[in-house]
C-alpha cells in the first residue's frame, strides 16, 4: 500500500479532471447497483503508464461530444477494498492496473487492461475510449 500523501497528486490528476474517487467497497456497489446510464471507471496506478498514458487518454476522452454520465476512480494499492470490488464488477478480466472501463446499464461493455495501455500514446487511448463513447454513450 502507498501512502496517501505519496499520490495524492495522481488521484488529483483525475479527480480534478471531474472523475469521483471511490474509497471504500460501498461507494463501489452503491454506484455499480446503479443499472441505468453510462460509467467510466479508471483503475489509477503509480505506475508509468498511467501517468503517461492512461489518466491523459481518459481525460482527453471525456472532451468528446458523446461521454460518460457517470466518471470515477479507484486507486490500486491505495484503496485496496474498493479496487477489488470494482474488479469483481470487471470480470471475466483478471486485475490489472491502470485499466479503463466502460459500463451501459450495468453491464460491461468495453475493456483495456494494461497490456492496451502500456506502450500506447495517450492520443491512441483517448481514440479507443472515444469510439466506445460514440457507440455506447448517448
């Protein structure tokens, strides 16, 4: 676990950005338990790639015509909890930070994990998130 202080500046990255962080398991299950609408669900990390690529790509994202209603964050190895049961909400993939994902009325309708991010410009995240937007988000 990272201390809060140590990364409070890259949860601000996104939560400054609009995204809601969510904390505890709760805050998880009372928003996911929400079938209807569209939600962006980031799984911020310490790591390179989701400073380079994954937050940017998220938040050049959501200037699209066509975003989200609902825009939050869990932070791994932060709160651990709340991580995890989001990562229940994104089976069948297994865990991975950073990773992105795009639910529609409860459902899981588009993934990236790590291995779409890492590697990736932020420009080529936003395009793959963008294009989901357009087809699901109304």
């Amino acid at each position: 676990m990272y201390p809060a202080e140590i990364v409070k500046p890259m949860a601000q990255d996104l939560t400054d950005f609009g995204f809601q962080s969510l904390t505890t398991t709760q805050d998880v299950d009372t928003l996911m338990q929400n079938k209807e609408g569209t939600t962006l669900v980031v799984v911020n990390s310490v790591c390179g790639c989701a400073a380079a690529n994954a937050r940017p790509g998220a938040k050049m994202a959501i200037q699209n015509a066509k975003k989200p209603q609902n825009l939050v964050t869990v932070f791994a190895g932060v709160d651990k909890d709340a991580t995890n049961k989001a990562r229940e909400y994104m089976l069948p993939y297994p865990p991975s930070s950073p990773a992105i994902a795009l639910f529609k009325d409860g459902n899981l309708v588009h993934m990236l994990e790590r291995h779409h991010i890492e590697g990736r410009s932020a420009q080529m995240i936003a395009d793959n998130l963008t294009m989901a937007f357009d087809r699901y988000c109304d």
